[in-house]
C-alpha cells in the first residue's frame, strides 16, 4: 500500500500548481483568497471533469485546454445554489409527510408509535437475540427527545409522564427517523398516505412500498445536501426504483431505459412531483430549471452529466414558464 507523500503547499503555490498545469487563472489573488476559503481539496472535485481524458475511465493532472478557474468556480457555486434550492423543497415535504404520519397512525392511539400491535411486524420483530428495528429507532427517538428544548417537549416533561404523543413525537423527528418509522407502519397506512400523495400503483391504489423507497432516496440526497458535499454528476447511493414509476401517470416516463438513477435528474422530478401534491406551486421547479438550464452549460458542461436526458424540457415537469 503506497504512502501518501503530497507535501503541504501554501495557496499561493496551489495556484501557481494549478497554472503549471494548463488551468487558466487570470487573477492569482482572487484564486489564492477563493483556494483558502472554499479549499483545493473541495474545489478539486468540481475541476476533475475538465482535466484531460486518457484511457477507460482515467484522467490525467493536466487540464483540457481552455479551462479557467473561473468555471470551476462557477460550477461550484451553480452545485451550491441547486442544493440550498433542494433543502428549501426537502424541507416542505418533511413536515407535510410528518403530519401525514402522526395523523394517521395517531388514529390508532396517542402512543400508537410504542405499540408493536399499531406496526409492521418486520419492523418490530427481534432477529437472533438483536433489538428490533423500532427497539432502535425508539432509542432514537428518547435520545432526541431528550437533548430537545422545544417548549412543547418541556410541557408535556413537566405536566404529563413524559411520553409524547405520536403527532408531537414526528415534530422531533429528522429526515432518516421519520424515513424509518413510514417504513415501519402498517402497509395500510403506508398505501393511505401514499395515495394522498398521488404515489400509486398499476390499479390506481396507494403504493406505500414506493414511496418508502422515494423517501429513502430524499434522506440520502438531503443529507448530501446538508453536510455540504458535492452533488453534482454525483453518483447517487440510494436510487428510485423504476419500477415504482412506471404507474404514477406524471412520472412514467423516468421509467424508460435510457432515464439513468444514479444522478439528481430523476430525483428531481420526484421533488416536484412532491411538491406540486403537498400544495406548492410550480415556482421551485421553474426556478430550478432555469438555474440549471443557464448556469451548466455557461461552465462548458451540459445536463446529461446530472443525468438530464434528451427532450426533458418536454417531459413533466420542466414545461410551462415563470
């Protein structure tokens, strides 16, 4: 195994490194200042697909010709701008699938969150001795509970047993936790939920398995999004199922083989589907389409590398204007 051997370089010599080889800067400041505070490291992410191609899938160090460091620059800040745009979506979609699920398993009893009866039995079911999945996400759950200076956590510590309803619980919950326990609940309720959605199967009926699957994916992209790293031509962990697509008439055609999954384009579709059946407008998807539409190729990249595929403008549910 090789030992790493990069020695420390001050950003005044990362931008003349850069300049050696074939990046074109026109102002060594501002490159050196946007080097100490975005970081080579970070930067270099975006600048590998305008380093030269070599053989299969290699890249040399060197930069294709023409490359300026303004570009690299600009992708990252259009990458930036995507995923602050998705957690403003991610965020609505959240809180409109919490109160989903606390109404409705709320139906079946305040505390019907603790109740293995109220669940899915592999969600609660015990495996060679192992604590059960809601035995871990309720460890969870007690742990936000209790690190929680929300007023209404206090009130009912102070005035009740301690134990949080199940509609007050889901206001505690992040992404992953309410991810989980949607997978949890009986598959009548996930189906419930899922046709107030518009996620529907090949009978018109609610397809809770998909939208299990379309939550999964959103956590994972959300958590890119939050800790900051790179989702441009990204490949995606947690992938849509095709086959979930196929029956939701607004999204059928992300089934088709040549819609890949493994970057944002399909998620993004998702989003909007999301957002347009939990009451918001077309303004964030007219938004994002605008940005990505100009910004991508003013950097000398096209679409296709976020898995963008031909004719989307036509396709819901990029059409109509601002």
């Amino acid at each position: 195994m090789a030992t790493y051997a990069k020695p420390h370089l001050a950003f005044a010599d990362q931008v003349q490194l850069l300049k050696s080889r074939g990046l074109v800067i026109d102002d060594d400041a501002e490159a050196e200042h946007l080097l100490s505070s975005i970081g080579y490291y970070r930067l270099s992410g975006y600048w590998y697909v305008y380093r030269r191609r070599l053989d299969g899938s290699r890249r040399a160090d060197t930069f294709v010709d023409g490359t300026t460091f303004r570009q690299v620059v600009q992708l990252y800040d259009t990458d930036r701008r995507l995923k602050l745009h998705l957690l403003d979506s991610l965020e609505r979609i959240e809180i409109a699938v919490r109160v989903m699920i606390g109404f409705t398993l709320g139906r079946r009893g305040a505390y019907a969150h603790l109740a293995a009866g109220n669940l899915d039995g592999r969600f609660t079911q015990s495996r060679s001795g192992q604590p059960s999945t809601h035995d871990r996400w309720l460890r969870k759950v007690l742990a936000a509970q209790g690190r929680s200076s929300e007023d209404f956590v206090q009130h009912f510590q102070s005035k009740y047993d301690g134990r949080l309803p199940v509609w007050v619980v889901t206001e505690i919950l992040d992404f992953g936790s309410m991810s989980y326990l949607f997978q949890g609940l009986k598959s009548t309720d996930r189906n419930e939920i899922a046709a107030r959605l518009g996620v529907v199967d090949q009978s018109g009926g609610g397809n809770g398995t998909a939208l299990a699957n379309w939550l999964r994916v959103l956590n994972y992209v959300r958590n890119v999004c939050a800790h900051h790293s790179r989702l441009w031509n990204r490949n995606l962990v947690d992938q849509l199922a095709p086959r979930h697509l196929r029956s939701v008439p607004d999204l059928h055609a992300l089934a088709r083989r040549e819609v890949s999954h493994s970057r944002i384009y399909s998620t993004l579709c998702i989003v909007a589907f999301l957002l347009s059946r939990t009451g918001h407008g077309p303004q964030w998807t007219l938004q994002a389409r605008d940005l990505l539409s100009t910004k991508i190729p003013s950097c000398g990249r096209g679409l296709h590398e976020l898995g963008f595929p031909s004719g989307w403008r036509a396709e819901h549910p990029w059409t109509g204007d601002l």
